[in-house]
C-alpha cells in the first residue's frame, strides 16, 4: 500500500544525494500536520456533505476566470511582501498563466512576479499535490494554523490565487500527494495513499469532470516508490510519472506505461505542449526534454547541483524560454534562455 513515509523513502533513495538531515526535517515538518489528521483507514461507506460552515470556511470562489481580471499579485489585497525563508517546496508553476511563479509550501503559498517575492496573507495551509493550471491551481493537503478547514483537504481548486479554496470532493478523507493535472484539460490523475469513498488506497485514478467522478485504470507496467506525477496540458491521454525506478509514460490515459529510462532515478517530470521534460539522478543530477513528436532527446544544462537535482520544474505557457526549477536542497532556479543559463533565485531555502 502506498504511503507518506514510503513516498519519501523514494525521496531519501533518490538523495543518496541529499544530507539525511535535510530529508529528517522535511519528513518532521510535514509530518506534524499528518499525524493530526483523522484520515479513515478503512473504506467510508457514506461521503457526508460539507456542512455550511465548512462551505463558508471555503468560501464563494469568483466566477472571474480570465487572469487579466484578477489584481496582479503585487496589488492583490492577499499577498504581502515577503522576506523570509522558503522551506519544504511541494510543487511550484505559473498558476493563473500570469506571469508569476506559484510556490507550494507547507506554510501557504510563495510568488515571485516582476522580481519580488509576496505571500498570501490567509489561508497559509501545508498544500501537498500541488498543480498549477491555466485558471489558478489546485491542491490537496493540510489545514494551517489561520484556516478552519477540514484536515485533510481532499481535492481542492483556487482561481483566484488562494484567496479562496473551493472543495472538489474528499474533503477531511484523503490527503493526495501524487496529483497531476492538465494545465489547460483540468483532467485530474490521482493515487489516494487510503481508501476514501470513492477509491481504493493505491490504485490509480482519472478524472475529466473536476473530480465530480472517478475512473479506476490499470496503470500496467508502473512501478512502485513513486514521487511525482505530470499531466499532459491538453492532451488527456498523456500522463507522466516519476519514480524510484525511473520515468513511467504512458500515452493511453494510465491503462499501461513504459519505463523510458535506464540506470537512473526519477526526480521530476512537467509537460509543455510539445515535449515531456524528466529529471533524473544516476549519480549526477540530469535534466532532459524529450519530443511528444519523433521521441528524440536533449539534455539540458544545468546550474551546479552539489549532492542535489531538480525537484519540481515548470516554464512559462507565455514565454516558453523561461523555465524554473526547486531542488531537493530548497535551491530555485530560473531561466530565461530556454535553459542555457540560470539565474538563482533561492539558495537552501534563503531569498538571493
């Protein structure tokens, strides 16, 4: 049965590369919040419905989806400047396709945009699974200290920048590590680590109506240990998958998969429209772009990564030279050159 302690077995495997105190303090911070929750163990037979104080703690999410009528992120009355120290990183990208870079962290939501950093004011939870989408995001996870939300968060979507979070279902049942979502589709792919009300803990699932249902498909030839997962931005059939052994593909919505790499582990995987990109660890940190079209590689550069590699990797739907990746050190790094050079912007979770 997959679960959180053996998803970050995964993590530490892959860090032969990483201190061990690093992992400990990542493991200690972020499991904290899981121990408080009070996920079933067992099948719930009954989904209750959110009751309306839990709907108003969710609040009404703006019927506004284009970006350009959302206040940019340095006028957003939800965000504030910020100075501080960026730890635990559990997903990042261009939520909103505003230009403005989303990161997840187990204290709210960081954005660098037009070279400054803001955080949000509220609604400072521990978001796990995170995905940045076209409209805004979505998210599992954990309630923080300034939310009333139920722990833990199930499926949860943001097109207003986090200032409210409206519940897709699963609410107070399953804390979702492994999401992908398509950028543009909003397909879902899910693997819950326990059984909930609608799944089974381990087998996975996809969803094309914004978690409302959900279809179980084999997922043949994946692995086991896996770390995170990527979904095609329109292409609904293409999902992508990190792991202990390497990179799964698959090109038939997660009925099979490929294992398309040799001799490495698998440290990231994002989609653009025209190629998958995977990072990797085989003794040194890589980063390569693979065609959707004829299948051919190119390694990429990379920045210097001592005992580290790439984490969590997105680029710019506006701009496809700039590109951003964290690492498992809590370093972030941005290009601009299509990733000739880099530029970085964070160094063990210190602002540069």
């Amino acid at each position: 049965m997959y679960s959180f302690d053996r998803e970050w077995e995964v993590v530490k495997s892959v860090l032969a590369i990483i201190s061990i105190i690093v992992i400990a303090g990542f493991l200690a911070a972020c499991g904290d919040s899981e121990q408080k929750s009070n996920l079933a163990k067992e099948p719930i037979n009954n989904q209750e419905e959110t009751s309306q104080e839990e709907s108003n703690q969710l609040g009404e999410e703006s019927e506004t989806s284009d970006p350009s009528k959302v206040n940019p992120i340095e006028q957003h009355p939800n965000f504030e400047p910020f100075d501080g120290k960026i730890d635990h990183i559990h997903g990042l990208g261009y939520a909103g396709n505003q230009n403005a870079i989303f990161f997840a962290t187990h204290d709210g939501i960081k954005v660098y945009s037009n070279g400054s950093w803001h955080k949000t004011k509220t609604e400072n939870n521990d978001y796990m699974g995170f995905n940045a989408v076209e409209q805004g995001f979505f998210t599992s996870g954990h309630p923080g200290k300034d939310s009333g939300l139920p722990n833990p968060f199930g499926v949860l979507k943001s097109f207003d920048n986090g200032e409210t979070l409206e519940s897709l279902g699963l609410l107070g049942e399953t804390d979702f590590h492994l999401l992908g979502v398509g950028y543009k589709s909003n397909v879902i792919y899910a693997l819950p680590p326990n059984n909930n009300s609608k799944m089974k803990a381990g087998e996975l699932y996809v969803s094309e109506n914004l978690a409302e249902t959900w279809e179980r498909v084999e997922a043949e030839n994946l692995g086991g240990n896996l770390f995170l997962f990527a979904a095609h931005p329109t292409n609904s059939s293409l999902v992508a998958i990190a792991g202990e052994q390497g990179i799964y593909f698959s090109k038939d919505k997660g009925q099979s998969f490929e294992l398309i790499t040799e001799g490495m582990q698998g440290t990231t995987v994002f989609f653009d429209q025209e190629n998958l990109w995977y990072g990797g660890f085989d003794g040194n940190p890589k980063l390569i772009k693979k065609s959707l079209k004829d299948g051919s590689e190119i390694e990429m550069q990379l920045p210097e990564l001592k005992n580290d590699a790439v984490m969590y990797l997105a680029q710019n739907p506006q701009n496809p030279l700039e590109a951003v990746f964290s690492s498992f050190n809590g370093d972030i790094f941005i290009s601009t050159d299509g990733a000739s050079s880099w530029k970085q912007l964070v160094k063990s979770g210190a602002l540069q």
